[in-house]
C-alpha cells in the first residue's frame, strides 16, 4: 500500500484497479446447481449409507453433467444451499 501510494498517489491506490483479464464464468450455473442438488437429495450407490462429496464428483462427472468438476466446487454447492450430507 505504501509502495502503491509513493508511486501511484493517493486516488489510485484506494480505488479498485481494472483486472489484466476478465474473471471466468462459473462452471455451476442454477440447472447445474439443480441436478448436483438432486443428486445429493437421492439415495446413495449400493453399498454406501451416504452421499459423500467424492462420490458425488465422481457421479457428476459420470452423468456428464460437468465434464470436470473438483470437489471444493461441490462442496461449495452444497453449502450455498445450506445442504449437509449427514
């Protein structure tokens, strides 16, 4: 902040400075937002008592619903709902 305000003058350093690139589009728009949620409010594979947050990336990514998809980005989506999978 210093070097900004001895280089750049007191404006420009407390104003937002214009990114190099534009921010990316979310991957999760709301029909995908709507089906991971479907998804987690459905009954778990065989063999699982639960929905975990890794099974459902992996069942997001087999459904082709997203064709990548990390497992933060899942997370996130569920607790923007407020959703817990206990």
């Amino acid at each position: 902040t210093v070097k900004d305000y001895c280089t750049r003058g007191l404006h420009e350093t407390l104003s937002y400075r214009k990114r190099a690139e534009p921010a990316r589009p979310s991957q999760v728009t709301g029909e995908v937002e709507a089906r991971i949620i479907a998804l987690a409010c459905s009954e778990p594979p065989e063999g699982y008592a639960r929905w975990t947050v890794r099974l459902l990336t992996r069942r997001v990514i087999e459904l082709n619903i997203l064709e990548s998809v990390g497992r933060e980005t899942i997370r996130t989506t569920l607790k923007k709902q407020n959703l817990s999978l206990i």
